[in-house]
C-alpha cells in the first residue's frame, strides 16, 4: 500500500519556504533588471559581474568568484562572452603566471557607466513598492544568510 504525502504539507512548503520565496524574488528582480539592462547590451548577471571588476587593482578569479557566490568554472564560462566583446580582459598575474587577473577595458567601463543610472533608477523604484519594509533591512538579512 502506497502512502501520499498530504496536501497540507504542500501548502506548508508554499507559504513557509525560504528558499522557495528566494528563488521566486530572484528570478523576477533578474528579469525586471534584465529588462532594463537590455538597451545596454547587458543582462544583470553581466552587470554584476562587470561591477565586481571595478577595483583598483585588477582581481584574480577566486575573490571574483566568491562575490558573486559563483564556481570558477561557472565564472570561466560567463567571462568569455564579456571578453569577447571586449569589455574585459584576462591576462596572467605579473606576480604568479597560474593566476589571472580580470580587468574592465574603456568599453567596459563606458557599459558600466551608461547603465549604472538605470541601475539605480530601478533600486529606487523597487525600494518604494517594499514601502513600508526596510529595504536595507532586507539586504542585511539577504547578506547574512549567503
């Protein structure tokens, strides 16, 4: 005799989950700023990874990659298309010829600055449909959970 999980615990899982409500939030911040992003020839991911790049010293992979909570290889893999429209580069570390340092070109930084308005624009409108919740708030408690 087969046993069924009840539906009450489905209705748990759908008003209780964290994750669940986490990965619903992203994906719908990702396509309201991927929308946005557009005319700039970015998706957010990209946006983010190329803001990660403006440091003063050009980063090796590993603290890039712990940033953005990503693999090196996952990394790897969502460099090459920026570097191929050459917002960026990756050449050897002059210090240690195994590492790579990951630098923004002109254009990159030309991308970054053209969109990093709308960027804004976008937080400011998102922060006011969270009225009256603390937006800081939540990015605090986002912060401490990765």
């Amino acid at each position: 005799m087969s046993k069924k999980l009840p539906f009450d615990a489905t209705i748990e899982v759908r008003d209780n989950c964290l994750c669940l409500h986490a990965q619903r939030a992203a994906r719908a911040l990702a396509r309201r700023f991927d929308e946005v992003l557009r005319p700039f020839g970015l998706t957010n991911g990209q946006f983010s990874l190329l803001m990660s790049l403006n440091r003063p010293e050009p980063p090796t992979l590993a603290p890039v990659a712990r940033l953005l909570a990503m693999d090196r290889t996952t990394l790897t893999a969502a460099l090459k298309p920026l570097e191929r429209r050459s917002l960026l580069t990756i050449e050897p570390d002059p210090k240690d010829r195994r590492s790579r340092r990951l630098a923004l070109t002109e254009e990159g930084h030309a991308a970054l600055i053209a969109a990093l308005p709308v960027w804004r624009e976008t937080h400011a409108e998102i922060d006011r449909e969270l009225a009256p919740m603390d937006p800081e708030a939540l990015r605090q408690a986002l912060r401490r959970i990765a």
